[in-house]
C-alpha cells in the first residue's frame, strides 16, 4: 500500500494511501474447504478420479478419449458389417448371373430375389 | 524447506491422493486467490465461487497425467488460473452487463478493521466502492498486474510469471495503471 501512495508521485501520497486502504480484501467464509470437496464431489473427480472408470482400463486413460475411441470403432464395425453384408449379396448375384441356367432376363425384376436365394 | 518447495512437496502428495495435502494448499492460498478475484471481478460473492472454482480446477489439473511443473513458484500458476478464472467471468459480465458493485453485492465484504459506528462502515464501504470502480476502467492486463504487485505484494519477476510476459512489459503497464488511478482517485481525494 505504501508502495502505491508512493509511487503515486504528485497526487498527495499521504492522502491517497488511506484512500486505497478502504479497498480491502474479503474474508473467506467458514466453509470455503468444504464448498471445494463438495464442488470436486460433484464433478466426480475425488481421490484423483476425474471419471469413474473400469478398474481394467489403464491409468491414464479418461471417459473424453475412450468415450469418442468406443463410439468411432462401433461406427466403423457396423459400417464394417453393412459393406460386408453387401458385398456378399453382390458376390451372390454374380454367381448367379454366371449361372449357365439362368439368363439375363430371370435376373432381372423380381425373380432377382428368388434367383440370389436359390443360388445361395 | 523453503515456501516453494514445501508448496511443491504437497502438489506431489496430491497427485498421490493424499486429499489432506490439498487442504493444506487451500488453506495456505484462499485468502490471497479470494483477495485477487474479488478486486479482479468486485462482487464478494461471486468472488468465493469463483475462488472456490479455481481450487477445483487445481485439483483437477494436478490429476491430469500431462500434468508438469512449469513454474518456478506454484503460486504463479494458482494466479495464472485464478486470473483465467476471472476473466471468464468478466467476459460473461461483457455479454450480459450487470451493475458494478451495487450495494447488494458489497454486504458480503468483510473490513478486517470495520468502523466501531454504522456511518463510518458505510462511509468506508463507499470509498471502497469508488475505488473498485476506478480500477475497474483499468483494462484487464493492468488491473490484474497492480493487485498482483501492490496488493498481493508479488515481485515484478513473480507478476511476469503469472501474466506470461516480460518483466519490462510489467513495469510498463503498472506505470500506466498507477497513472490512471492517480487521476481518477485524485478527483475522489478532493472531494
């Protein structure tokens, strides 16, 4: 405080220094601690924990990298299983149109069905 | 043990777990984190929240395996997060304008050594109200760096850790906050 009325050069340091100690501090309330553990509980990041996790993932390792890992490897597996379901029926159809008892025209329109199912 | 290094040695038993070291830091720092946001933002109230939300913060940071040491002084970083802190709220207040200090908000300030008549704290309360005003047309940067030095008491060197920039630049932006003060709290002592 004296720092500052003295510093303050030209400006009457010694009135200016009572003047700047009316601006005092705040005193914390009693339950300060336990408003933070209570804040820190909330959140769910007591005892070093910021997520709760399976005990079998490593240490390291919290919910904003393994939720988003989980999520993008079942996106990719269904997308995965979709292609692969599609590309089988495509396989089929192949097979069958390379079947020498069945022409283009049994191909086509609805005996397509009833072909690949045939075939398979 | 030097201040520092017994600050450091309870950081290392927090990332341990032990929660009892935790309190031992917030005991030892939440009167000056308190002190800083409440001049930093001016409402008592929303000080202790915020004060409180800036231990949370430590609590979490510390628990972080990227976790590291950067500063010499793990005060300097409790102010750079305390600083944040504040500025988010100050950037709150900026989208949705509240009234500066009104009366409401100082009941909660506690003088440390209060006026013994009722016309003399409310006196003393209005000067305080006056000059949290004035500082509170000091932008920012310089805001933070006059409480940091001349309430808070930190070095030059202790300021330009918490504010990321260099001891010169300090130096520079207290001199014009100083400055500013002077012409607005000269008016208020003519009075």
């Amino acid at each position: 405080m004296k720092r500052v009325a003295r510093q303050m050069d030209g400006c009457g340091e010694d009135a200016l220094e009572p003047l700047l100690k009316q601006w005092l501090p705040v005193a914390p309330r009693g339950d300060f601690e336990s408003g933070v553990w209570r804040r820190l509980h909330v959140a769910g990041a007591r005892s070093g924990r910021v997520v709760a996790l399976p005990a079998w993932l490593p240490a390291g390792w919290r919910l904003p990298v393994v939720l988003p890992a989980l999520c993008s490897l079942l996106v990719i597996a269904a997308m995965g299983a979709w292609f692969g379901v599609a590309a089988g029926r495509a396989v089929t159809v192949d097979r069958a149109a390379a079947h020498p008892l069945l022409s283009a025209q049994t191909l086509s329109g609805s005996y397509l069905a009833a072909a690949t199912r045939g075939v398979r | 043990m030097t201040p520092e290094a017994a600050d450091w040695d309870l950081v290392a038993r927090v990332k341990a777990g032990d929660d009892a070291a935790f309190d031992g830091l917030m005991e030892r720092y939440k009167r000056p984190v308190l002190s800083f946001v409440y001049r930093m933002i001016g409402d008592a109230d929303e000080a202790q929240d915020v004060a409180q939300d800036v231990f949370v913060r430590v609590y979490q940071a510390l628990h972080k395996p990227r976790f590291r040491q950067r500063d010499a002084r793990f005060s300097s970083w409790l102010f750079q997060v305390a600083r944040h802190a504040a500025i988010d709220v100050l950037r709150k207040r900026r989208r949705r304008p509240l009234e500066w200090l009104s009366p409401r908000h100082e009941q909660g300030a506690t003088l440390s050594d209060p006026e013994p008549d009722a016309a003399g704290r409310l006196a003393a309360t209005e000067l305080g109200r006056q000059i949290a005003a004035a500082a509170a047309e000091l932008p920012e940067k310089q805001r933070a760096i006059f409480i940091l030095a001349d309430y808070e008491g930190l070095s030059y060197a202790e300021i330009a850790a918490v504010m990321r920039c260099s001891v010169k630049s300090v130096e520079t932006r207290l001199y014009r906050a100083r400055q500013s003060l002077r012409l607005r709290l000269g008016a208020l002592r003519e009075k």
